[in-house]
C-alpha cells in the first residue's frame, strides 16, 4: 500500500494559559508521546497504552457554542493532531501560580487517596474534569464513580479517592473555564480555519475537514488515508501493533457528523458523535437504557470514542450494535457519488469486513422511536462489571398486542463473527402468545441459532448457554418492570 509523501501540519494548542505551536509531528504520535518525550512534561504516565487504566488521562476543552466543553479523555490513545484548536490540561497544569493546589488534588491529600502515586495524575484529572462540569450540582458517590470508572488504582483502594471526589467542592473553587481562555480559543479558532483553508489545495498528512462534502471528497481522493473518530480502537493499532499511517483522515470536526437529530419517527445520530452523548439520546427516549450505557468502557473512552467508529469497526462484541439492530436501526453511507441507507445488520460481511466502499464513509445511524407497548431491554455479560468487553450480548425488542407477540427483533453480540440478528428467534416469537412455553421453545431456538467460539472471555457453550438464560430473564422481568416502562410511555405519548 503505498502512499504519496505528505507533510505534517503544525498543531496548536493552549496549555497552561499558553499557546503551544508544535511542528514536523507525525500522524500517528499520540498526545502521550508528545507530552513526555517531545515536551517532556511527565506528570502524565503510561501504564497499559491502551485505554484501561486512566494512568494517562488528560482533560481537552473547546468552545461549543461559545461555551467550554471539557472531557477526561486517554492521552495514550488519543493523536496528538486531533488537539489542534484546542485547549489542554495535565496534572503540570492545575495549582495556581503561588503553589495553592487544585481542589481535586487537595481533596485526594485530605482524604490519604494516593499511595505509590502511579495513578493519581490520572485520578486528578479525572476529578478536575468532574469538578468543571459538576460546576454547583452536588458531586455525588455515583456521579464520581462514573467519573472515575476509566481510573483504576492498584494499590489505595478507592474508598478514600471516592470520598476526596465528593469532597472536592467543599473546598475554594478553581475553575479551569475563564474568559481570557476562551477568548485565547477563538483566537486559536480563527488561525486554525484560515491555515486550513490555505493549505486545502496541499492536502497535509492530517487531514481534519470541518463540513461533510470536505470529508467525502478527502475519502475519495485519499482512500488509503486512515481513517479516525475517537482513536479508541485505532489507538490500539499504533500502540501495540506498531501500525504506522502516512495520513490521517478525521471525521470529528465534521460539523454535520456531530449532531443528534430529533424526528418524528427516528433519530439520526452523526457518527461522529461521541459515545456519552449518543448513548444519552438513546437514553432520553429509553431510560431502561442507562445501565447498559454506564457500562460501555470508561467514561475517557465514552468522551473520545464515537458511536460511528464502534459500529464502522464492526467487531463481533461490540456493544452498541446489538442494540442497536434489536431497535430496527439503518445505517447512512455517504460518497461523493450520494447516500445509501440499509438495516445496520447489513453492513457486515464477515469478521470485521464491511460493504462499505473504500471512497465511503459511514455518515448516520437512525434509530426508530420507542413505540407503544414496545418491550426493549439489552444484557452485556462480561467479566468486569465495568470497563470490559462483552463475552455475550443480547438485545431485545418485542411488540406484545393483546398478550400475542406481534413484532420480535433481536441482536446478539460475541456469538458470531458479526453482530447478528437472531432471525429464527424472532421467527419463533412473532405471532406467538407471550407464555412462558413460547419463551421455552424461542430459547431452545437461540441456543440453536449460533455456533460461538471458545475464547479467553468464555467457551462456546458458556455463550450459547447464557445466550437463552438471558431470553428467560427477559421473560421474567417483562411480569413485572416492564408494566411500567409502557405506563411511563403512554403517559409520555399522552402528552
Ligand atoms: C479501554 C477500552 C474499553 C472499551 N470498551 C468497549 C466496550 O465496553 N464496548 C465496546 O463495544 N467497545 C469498547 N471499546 C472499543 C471502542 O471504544 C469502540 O469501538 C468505539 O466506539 C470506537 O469508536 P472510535 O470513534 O474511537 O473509533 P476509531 O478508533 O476512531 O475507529 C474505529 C474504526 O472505525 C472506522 N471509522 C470510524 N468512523 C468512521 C466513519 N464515520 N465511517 C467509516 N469508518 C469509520 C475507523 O476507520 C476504524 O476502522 C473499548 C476500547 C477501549 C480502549
Ligand atoms: S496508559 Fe493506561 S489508559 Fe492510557
Ligand atoms: S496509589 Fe498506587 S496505584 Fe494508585
């Protein structure tokens, strides 16, 4: 695969109150590189480089709508170019010029949460983060533990980190937001589009196009760029495959891939939206949702990668697809040839091959509205409760009219070489009155439907076994919570 030679542009960022303008940094250098061996600033440590301990988090600000958004996000995974625009803190970056520390950092003092200390500029920031978005909203103990669910501490234990994030806000604030830094990123704002704009023609190793007809016509001119949302799995490439790419092509500037369409009949989710806030849209219309969202990954890695990249990577366990084809989901793939839509489940081919064509990006995901007297609940089985991978998914839709299943969709991950929709479950269910002995015989059908490997998260028989335990516990919950759920819906349609 070759690739023509193409330059690195600069990449500008404010850290510390200071504008910082690095230049000849590759594509593929991630932000942690760049903060320990280029600015040698090493308060910001390396544990695992890919994503599961928080040892390295940051926090990364910009302006949206002319506010600042702040996120905790995995600098060991996250490339260095995509922070250019913007602001960034490390754990060098938070006490005040006279020495007084940040509450974060305080409260972990106050509360002995740090031993060894490997973890703590991780925790820090994570807290720091939570602290600006908190602003005087309570920190509670579950709002600090999502906020610290990407963290892991090997030796402290996080009773007293847990406690000194709930104490943060007792003590004197330090806001990282002020005017001055927002002015300095509008500033920053403006170079950055005017540079953009005269380099178009140049075609630079990083290319971060801010409109969809930009991002179609890079794709088609540069399919073997590399193609990047949050780096949440391509990180992994680069950190311990040691994959090398000439040039990066970035949807997350994409304006209209950033958005969450609210109609009628559908959502339209770009695919450039980060994981947190497409999975609170889901949320808004299906609140039974909420713990299954808490369980994707760590917060840093909800705040950087994309609903997009989860379902364009096609992994046989990811999580969201599942769900995602129960709901009766489309896809949008989008060219300068025009768009094509067609039922996620579609989309793959075999293990992580997709139709997508190499000019091709994928653009929206639509998920159907909740209807009446639907059904839907999603179940990952994973080691961990928190931060890890799926050894088994499934996700549920069924439409019960009259005490007879009228409409049955159902998505199961970890079972096959792609996400998959169990077409003779729900073939099994539909028509069927909702009775335990139609439950019974769907879950014979499951068990049936897929061939699971063994692997090192669970054997094939463990998988195919959960796989109708799972429907059964459908079955059960749907005697009782789910009254509720379609009480709550009517209520809201009434409205
Ligand atoms: C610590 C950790 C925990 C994780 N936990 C989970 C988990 O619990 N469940 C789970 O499912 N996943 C998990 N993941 C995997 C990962 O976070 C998700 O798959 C995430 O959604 C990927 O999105 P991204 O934006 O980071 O994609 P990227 O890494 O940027 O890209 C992934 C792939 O998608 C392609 N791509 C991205 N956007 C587009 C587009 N618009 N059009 C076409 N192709 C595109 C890229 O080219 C690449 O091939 C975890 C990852 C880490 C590091
Ligand atoms: S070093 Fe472990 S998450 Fe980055
Ligand atoms: S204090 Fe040692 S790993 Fe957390």
């Amino acid at each position: 695969m070759t690739q023509s030679k193409a330059l690195p542009q600069p990449i500008r960022f404010i850290k510390g109150g200071v504008l910082h303008t690095l230049h000849d940094v590759p594509p593929d250098r991630t932000l942690l590189e760049v903060l320990r061996e280029d600015l040698h600033q090493t308060g910001t440590k390396e544990g695992c480089g890919e994503g599961d301990c928080g040892a390295c988090t940051v926090v990364v600000g910009y302006l949206q709508g002319g506010k600042l958004q702040t996120h905790a996000v995995n600098s060991c995974i996250k490339l260095a170019h995509s922070l250019d625009g913007m602001a960034l803190w490390t754990v060098e970056d938070l006490a005040a010029p006279g020495g007084r520390m940040h509450p974060a950092q305080e409260a972990l003092v106050q509360c002995h949460g740090s031993q060894c200390g490997f973890c703590t500029p991780g925790f820090v920031m994570s807290m720091a983060a939570l602290c600006e978005q908190a602003g005087q909203k309570p920190i509670t103990r579950e709002s600090a533990q999502q906020a610290l669910s990407g963290n892991l501490c090997r030796c402290t234990g996080y009773r007293p980190i847990l406690d000194a994030a709930c104490q943060m806000q007792a003590l004197p604030p330090m806001p990282l937001d002020s005017p001055a830094l927002r002015q300095q990123l509008k500033a920053l704002a403006k170079s950055v589009a005017a540079d953009a704009a005269s380099t178009r023609s140049a075609h630079p190793a990083y290319l971060a196009p801010t409109t969809l007809p930009n991002l179609l016509a890079l794709r088609q001119a540069h399919p073997d760029a590399q193609l990047v949302a949050g780096c949440t799995d391509v990180g992994l490439w680069v950190t311990k495959q040691h994959r090398q790419f000439a040039r990066v092509l970035d949807t997350t500037r994409v304006e209209e891939l950033r958005q969450v369409d609210r109609y009628p009949h559908h959502i339209a989710i770009g695919a450039a939206v980060s994981l947190q806030d497409a999975f609170a849209a889901l949320v808004k219309d299906r609140p039974q949702l909420q713990s299954f969202a808490d369980r994707f990954a760590g917060l840093p890695v909800r705040n950087a990668g994309t609903l997009g990249g989860n379902v364009a990577n096609g992994s046989p366990i990811g999580d969201s697809m599942p769900l995602l084809i129960a709901l009766g989901s489309h896809i949008v793939l989008a060219s300068t040839r025009g768009y094509r839509e067609m039922p996620l489940e579609s989309l793959y081919t075999g293990y992580r091959q997709t139709c997508m064509a190499a000019d091709e990006v994928l653009a929206y995901i639509k998920v159907p509205r909740p209807q009446r007297g639907a059904l839907a609940r999603v179940y990952k089985i994973s080691k961990r409760t928190e931060d890890d991978i799926s050894a088994v998914c499934l996700a549920l839709q069924l439409q019960i009219h009259k005490g007879q299943v009228t409409h049955a969709s159902v998505g199961a991950g970890g079972v096959a070489a792609t996400p998959a929709r169990a077409r003779a479950t729900e073939a099994a269910l539909r028509g069927q009155p909702w009775t335990e002995a139609t439950v019974r015989a769907a879950m014979d059908t499951l068990r049936a439907e897929f061939s699971p490997i063994s692997d090192m998260r669970a054997s094939g028989d463990y998988r195919r076994q959960v796989l109708g335990n799972l429907l059964w516990r459908f079955w059960l919950e749907s005697q009782g919570q789910f009254a509720t759920d379609i009480h709550r819906l009517d209520l809201e349609l009434q409205a």
